[in-house]
C-alpha cells in the first residue's frame, strides 16, 4: 500500500498527514507560537521536594513548574563524570521502536527523593511528556538524544537495537558495525531507519550526537538556571528525521519557502529521497486535494462508521477513553457468530487508526460485541495486536475477556487531537448534555414566584420583564404560553418576555414600572 506524507505550512501552524493508500493513519500538528517542548533539554531549579509523593517540582521556566519522579532521576551533571548509570524503560522514547528488553534496567530501589535532591539545586532535565491540562510537564534526568540512525543516551551504556528490525542476522550486522566505530561514554540505541546503513551512515550519527552533547555539557555550566539548553527542531525538521524513510513513496508540502527548507532537511539527512520531495502547486488546498480536510473533521466526532454498516463510538472520560463496538447496519448473511467476528475484525483495525490519528493515550478499553466461541476472539486480538504493530507509541494489551473487554495503555507524551483542536463548549461545560427546553422553563416559574413574593419595599412594579435565552422564549410563547398566561393570572402582574443571548441555563427576573 502506498505510503505518503502532506505537510500542511500554514501560516498560525504547520500540520503533517501520514496517509496508508487514501487513510489518514496519523496527525501531527505544531502552532508556531506553541511549539512542542517534548525532547527539549533544560538547566531546572528544584522548587519543592515532596517526599510523599517521592517527587520534585523543577523550575524550567515555564508557566508552571515540571514534575520530576524519583524514578526519573538519575544524577546530576557533575556526577555524571564519575558514575555511570544504567538507563531505563523511557529513554526508549527517544525512539519508540526500541525494545524495552534491549535496555539495561534502572535500580530496583533508588534513594528517596529527600536524600538525592534539595529545594533550589541545579538539575539537567529533558522533557518527556508535555504539559497535559492542569498537570506541567513531566521531566526525566535519563537523557536521550535522537539521530537519523542511532539514538545516543549518555547516562546508559549499552548497544541495543529497534525491535521492528526483526531479521537476527541483520540486527547482528547493525551490533558489530556500531562497535567497530571509536564510541564515547554511553549508549546507543540502533534505529529503525539504519536498516541497511552502514559505517559512514552510523560515525556521522555519532559525531554529530557527541557534539550535541558536549555542547549542552558546556552551556549547563554557563547558563543561569531556569535555561533552556537545547531545543527540539521544528515539526517539518522531525518529521523527515524520524518518519521520512525508505517506505515513503512520497513527502508533499504546500508552500515554497517550507519545501525548500524540507528539501534542505532531506538532502543533510536522507539524500537518496531528495527526489520524492515535491512541492504542491495547485490552487486546490493540498489537505482537500488528498481527502485529508474531511479525515480531520471526522476524526473529531463521537460515532465511526464501519464500511460494513456498523460503527464505533469513542467517549472521553477523566480516567480513561472507552470505545464500544456495534452491529449498527450490519445484519450478515449466516449466522450471528460469523456477523459479529465480521465486524469485531473490521472494527479491530479501524480502532487502531482511531486511536493514532486521535492520537489517544493513558487507559483504553474497548469493548468488542460478545463472542462465544474462543477461537473467534483470539482472531480479534491477534487482528488488534497486528495492526497495532505499526503503531509508533509504546502499547500494553491484555487478553478479550470472556465479556469481550480489551484493556489496554499506550504512551501518552502530547496532548490528545481533540484536546488540540477544540475547547470545553461554554453551554454544556463538558458533559455533552444541556438542561431541557421543559426544565428551563419550570425554573424560570420558580424564579418569578420567588421575585413575586419579594417584601413588599423591593416590588416596584406591576410588570415583571424575564430575560432568557431565545431558545427558551420560544418554548414559553409555544408549549409553555399556557403556564405562563395561569402563571400570570395567579400572580395578578404582566409578564414579559424579553429574548437575551447569554447563557442558555442563566435567566433574569425583574419589575419594571411605577410603585404599586
């Protein structure tokens, strides 16, 4: 299936579209003015150390203090010259192809938090997750810096290799060119990308990483903390760094100062695709020339259908993001075992896409339709597990439960596309729902029998003028004309009805007019 990437330079923020044939897979957009700090390096001051949650708050110079696990601590710069520590599960971040098992594990048990950091001590910190709502972002001293090729860690010390790099022999290959270069102190970690690449390929990764590194050594030294030490390149620089491979037919972008840049990017890191770099002349937006501009619009609603004629909905909650499988339209042509495996397959795959292009992290649960037989939900999972395989983020899944429940967690660094894209609306506050036209109006009754029956000294009219929404005027000079006519015969005043464009739910009762 043919693989491409459109790059949208716009001018408020530049948006990448992975597409898979004419599917939007994934989605990566950048503000210009918010920039993604995921990767970026900093001199902190620690703020606070709370020894209860083993954790520190770091000053990065931010709008909010980092947080800082003592899992995600290992020594600060100077003590990085006479010790050696082994790196970590995250520093597999760096490149999410990395197995996990390649990397050599961190102390069962570290120091806590009170003994290896004070309030106002300079640490080296590298962002690992953005910030996410009311939460800042989350920083880790095991640092982690990707190339084209390799990915160089200067607290690990090991030589580890993708694990989507499956041939054995090709991942010894990889091992032995890797060590037969003059390597400094740390480890590294083989890409997928470097599949084929030899010597050359490997000691310009090096040289350059080494450079990096002792560079951001240098300015640790000389800058004044909180500090920025080293910024991750812009999204157009990331996307031909870590996604523009080999497997890519093609990379097209809209603007001409954008394509030159991307050419440049391509040419220093992957020279033999300088050719599939082409710019986007015509006057049709690109995203709408590739179905792209309708894949987003989609991808923002609630319900999925599935070709089939059965559909997924996806519903966001505080602690995890649930997706139910349905029949929908779909009623087979034998008997319900088979319709239902029909779908649970279909919707195993549109599910995986759902979840990269939305981009959906933390607790997943998906509930499949009901299967019976064993063999049939075994056929699902090994349908989810395999599409997921293309998925870049770090994914747990457990077995189909006899209920037909997948629990699963995948790596959340970003925030999610539909936090990116859209805010809470201001009517319904989040919750999806708003109070009825009936219910309404009923508390508007309320209201004007609360004001009716005011002290006498705070009635100053004989007119009481009500300000509600225009939806809710319509229902009272409609379905709710009747109660409100009794309402004003028992309360012997006028009531007016005044339409006002606030809140939906906020209404204002007042008198209007002489003293009685």
């Amino acid at each position: 299936m043919a693989k491409r990437i459109v790059v949208n330079d716009g001018l408020a923020e530049t948006r990448v579209a992975v597409q898979e044939g004419s599917l939007l897979t994934e989605l990566y957009l950048e503000r210009h003015r918010q920039r993604s700090i995921v990767g970026s390096v900093y001199k902190g001051v620690v703020t606070n150390v709370l020894p209860g949650m083993q954790a520190a708050f770091v000053d990065i110079g931010l709008h909010k203090d980092a947080f800082l696990y003592v899992g995600d601590y290992t020594t600060n710069l100077g003590d990085y010259a006479r010790t050696m520590l082994a790196g970590g599960d995250d520093e597999a971040d760096a490149d999410p192809d990395v197995d996990p098992d390649e990397m050599q594990p961190r102390p069962e048990a570290p120091a806590p938090i009170e003994q290896l950091l004070t309030r106002g001590q300079h640490v080296l910190v590298q962002v690992s997750k953005e910030s996410l709502g009311t939460k800042g972002a989350r920083v880790t001293s095991f640092l982690s810096f990707p190339g084209r090729y390799l990915v160089f860690m200067p607290q690990a010390r090991h030589i580890g290799v993708s694990r989507r790099i499956h041939d054995e022999a090709e991942r010894d290959r990889l091992r032995a060119v890797l060590r037969a270069l003059e390597l400094p102190p740390g480890g590294f970690i083989v890409r997928t990308n470097a599949e084929g690449k030899g010597e050359a390929e490997f000691a310009a990764d090096v040289q350059f990483l080494t450079r990096l590194w002792a560079q951001i050594q240098v300015r640790f030294e000389q800058a004044a903390a909180p500090a920025v030490l080293h910024e991750e390149g812009d999204l157009v620089f990331r996307v031909v760094r870590d996604l523009f491979s080999p497997d890519i037919d093609e990379l097209v972008i809209d603007a001409e100062e954008g394509y030159r840049k991307c050419a440049a990017h391509v040419a220093a890191l992957a020279p033999a695709l300088v050719d599939r770099v082409r710019l986007h002349a015509d006057r049709q937006p690109v995203f709408e020339a590739f179905g792209i501009e309708k894949d987003i619009e989609k991808a923002l609603r609630r319900r999925v259908w599935l070709r089939s004629g059965g559909y997924i909905v996806i519903d966001h909650t505080e602690a995890l993001v649930s997706i139910d499988v349905n029949t929908g339209k779909y009623v087979g042509k034998r008997d319900f075992e088979q319709t239902v495996l029909k779908i649970n397959l279909e919707a195993a795959g549109e599910v995986v896409r759902q979840i990269r292009l939305r981009d959906l992290g933390g607790i997943i649960i998906i509930d499949f339709i009901d299967m019976e037989r064993e063999e049939h939900r075994a056929q699902v999972y090994q349908a989810l597990t395999k599409a997921l395989a293309d998925d870049k983020a770090r994914t747990n899944v457990l077995q189909i439960s006899e209920l037909g429940l997948v629990e699963m967690t995948r790596k959340r660094v970003r925030q999610d596309l539909r936090a990116l894209l859209s805010v809470q609306c201001p009517t319904c506050r989040g919750s999806g729902v708003t109070k009825a036209d009936a219910t309404l109006a009923a508390e508007v009754y309320r209201a004007v029998q609360a004001k009716a029956a005011a002290p006498p000294d705070a009635q100053n009219g004989r007119e009481i003028v009500i300000r509600v929404h225009p939806d809710v005027a319509r229902y009272l000079e409609g379905d709710g004309a009747e109660d409100l006519a009794r309402l004003a015969r028992l309360l012997d005043r006028k009531l007016t009805l005044q339409p006002n464009h606030a809140d939906r739910e906020g209404h204002e009762v007042r008198f209007r007019g002489s003293g009685q």
